[in-house]
C-alpha cells in the first residue's frame, strides 16, 4: 500500500497521564508473584506504521504554546507500537572526560575516547533526568521520514498531563519549580558543555606534551596543561577515577553542586514552590560558574591563539569552541 494514505498511519487516542511523586514506605518484601504492578509511569503513545515503511520515526512533545518539550526516538516495526514518555524534558547534557586523572594513568578510556563523569553514592542522578513538566494541555507528533530524511508522513494526538491528586501544592507552585528546574538545566547543561570543550583541550595539549618538539613548544604546553586543569578544577573534580571511594576524597565542584542542587528539586521538591534558600544557592553557584566560563574564554582568545603561531611551524593548530551564555 502507499505510504501516503493516512489509513497506513494512525497515532492513537492518548489516556491522560498523572504527574505522580514518588512515595516511599517501609515494605521490604521482595518479588512475588500475587504482588500486583503498577502500569509504566508516564503519557503512553501508541501509534501504527504501515509494512513497507523503511525510514526513521520520532514523536515529538509540544506543550499547550507550541513549545517543543521532547523529542523521543520511535520503534520504527511495522504494526502497532508504543513509546513512554516520562513527563520530563529532555535529560542534560553528558560529560566527556578524554584524559586520566593527573598521577593515575591507568584510568582509562572507552573505544570511542572519552569515559564518563561518574560520582558514586551522590544523590545527583534526578538532578540530571530532565525537569517534569507543568500538569497542562499536551500535544504528540509522529513524524515520519524516508531513508533521504525528507517527512513523508505526520500525525497528532492531544492529551493532559494531570496534577498528583494528592499533593498539596498548586499549579502555580509547580510552573515556579519548572521554571527554576529549567534554569538549573541550563547551567548544567553550560557547565557540561565548557567540560567537554576543556576536556578536548587538555587532551590536545596531552598529545603535543608526548610527541618531540622543541623545548619552548614543550615548557608552554605543560604551562597550559595546568591552566586548563585549573579551569576544569572549577567544573569538575579532576581526580575522578569512577570508583566508589572518590566520593570521599574530595568535595564535588560546580557541576556536581548544580546536580545535587537540580536532584533536590526534581526528586524531592514533591508539587511545592522552591525555596528562598535554593534560589540563594542557585546565585552563589551560578555567579561561579560564570567566573569559571570567563577564566576558560580568557585562557582560549589569549594563550592558545599566541600558543597557535608556534605551532603553525609544525603545521597544526588548536581549535577548541568557547561556549559561553547568549
């Protein structure tokens, strides 16, 4: 059949869904098999693709001003499908570590370069799975595209995201907690974004420090070397090696701070309006992460662009993207 008529393609009615929070309680019984089961949490998107579709689908999430939300990637089998939306914006963004911990060089690198930032036993996870969303009007796009990318098909589906019957807090309480859920993503988000762009510069000037070149080249690599270990010192705890015990050897830096910060909102800010106290420690670290994105930018428009004309007698060059605020 052909692609293009609409009964190949359906995107079914979506049930509401209910923003619920979390309870915990003291049960401790294991597995059983007459325990019952909660349904997925979330807006479940039922949709059918029709047997000669080849291409790629994606269903985004728009709320009621036309804003896009999220975008989920999409099961692209013929038949009937189903994506779970978790309520949530999209997650913040990852941090790439490309170099060893300074004196541990036997921390190593996954095949593709790079290994994650990880800090053990931290309640920081929540802080980085993405706002939830404001209980409101919704709106779920399949869209369809063929192997050229270009949209062959598109559907919609409207539904409401409900309030947890049971909390106490109101509407306008919990569009302040997304809006300041929202700012903390965009710092995270910043503060990972300038991570990976000083972990590719250390990592540039790692692989000049092994290779021989004169000794002028040598001194003013290893001098930037520990001027960009002081920048990501800022961002991050440089001595992560990934293993359980650095949680307690050294305090967390600014992005762990913005985490945890973003975790207490998202994970136990339950349906209230944050705190005078959060907003306060929102200022403090966001003023931080400022001086430490202005001490980056300095460090890349001054000493790497002179550090560049030395290098341009070898041939090469160091690009690294300043990443800082709009």
């Amino acid at each position: 059949r052909n692609l293009d008529k609409t009964q190949d393609v359906a995107f079914f009615e979506i049930r509401d869904a209910y923003r619920f929070n979390e309870r915990e309680n003291i049960k401790t019984d294991g597995a059983s098999f007459n325990s019952g089961r909660n349904p997925s949490y979330g807006a479940s998107l039922n949709y059918h693709l029709p047997e000669n579709f080849t291409g790629d689908a994606k269903i985004e999430i728009k709320d009621a001003n036309g804003e896009l939300v999220r975008s989920l990637q999409a099961n692209k089998k013929a038949g009937v499908n189903r994506a779970q939306w978790d309520l949530r914006y999209e997650p913040t963004f990852q941090p790439k570590l490309r170099v060893s911990p300074p004196g541990r060089p036997w921390v190593q690198l996954n095949g593709e370069g790079w290994r994650p930032l990880v800090q053990w036993d931290l309640d920081l996870m929540a802080g980085q799975y993405g706002p939830r969303v404001v209980p409101g009007e919704y709106m779920a796009t399949l869209i369809l595209t063929d192997s050229t990318g270009n949209e062959v098909a598109q559907t919609s589906a409207n539904f409401t995201v409900l309030k947890d019957p049971y909390a106490d807090g109101s509407i306008e309480d919990l569009q302040a907690q997304v809006a300041f859920s929202l700012q903390l993503r965009d710092a995270m988000n910043l503060a990972v974004s300038n991570i990976n762009s000083v972990e590719l510069l250390r990592k540039e000037l790692e692989t000049i420090l092994a290779e021989e070149s004169d000794r002028e080249t040598q001194m003013e690599a290893q001098r930037l070397k520990v001027a960009a270990e002081e920048v990501a010192s800022k961002l991050y705890d440089i001595q992560l090696t990934g293993a359980r015990e650095d949680a307690f050897r050294s305090p967390i830096k600014l992005y762990g701070r913005l985490s945890a910060l973003a975790s207490d909102i998202n994970a136990s800010g339950i349906d209230y309006r944050p705190t005078d106290q959060q907003g306060e420690v929102y200022q403090v670290l966001d003023a931080r992460l400022k001086v430490a994105i202005e001490q980056f930018n300095d460090l890349i428009n001054n000493d790497i662009q002179e550090f560049n004309k030395a290098l341009e007698r070898q041939n090469r060059r160091i690009e690294i993207e300043k990443i800082g605020r709009e």
